[in-house]
C-alpha cells in the first residue's frame, strides 16, 4: 500500500478530500482490530494510513488558512 502525495491531494476537491478521510479512518479502524485479534500480516499499513489522513487534513487547512 503506498501512501499519497500531498501534490495529488492538491488536485482533489474538498468534498472528495473528506470522503477520503473518512474512507481512509474507517479502514484504519478495521485494521487496528485486526492487529488486536493477530490478524494482520502487514503493519506497515497502520503508519500509511495515519500518514494520508494527515497529509489530507493538512492540504484542508491550507486551504481554509489561504
């Protein structure tokens, strides 16, 4: 899974930039359950995610500031 650049995001709309967000945390949210139960083969996933939404909500405050 490779993580987004905030150049791509750059491009998106805010509305499709809040649908990712919210595709991005309830993904997260599952994968957090499958570390807990042992299910989960790669935990790098976690670190990606975090990333992208990160990523996101930082190209959102860009905007809001500028």
């Amino acid at each position: 899974m490779k993580g987004r650049t905030a150049k791509d995001l750059r491009d998106l709309s805010n509305d499709e930039l809040m649908i990712a967000i919210r595709e991005n945390e309830d993904t997260l949210t599952k994968l957090r359950f499958q570390r807990v139960l042992g299910q989960l083969q790669n935990t790098s996933q976690l670190n990606t995610l975090r990333k992208d939404i990160a990523r996101i909500k930082t190209v959102l405050h860009e905007r809001a500031q500028g």
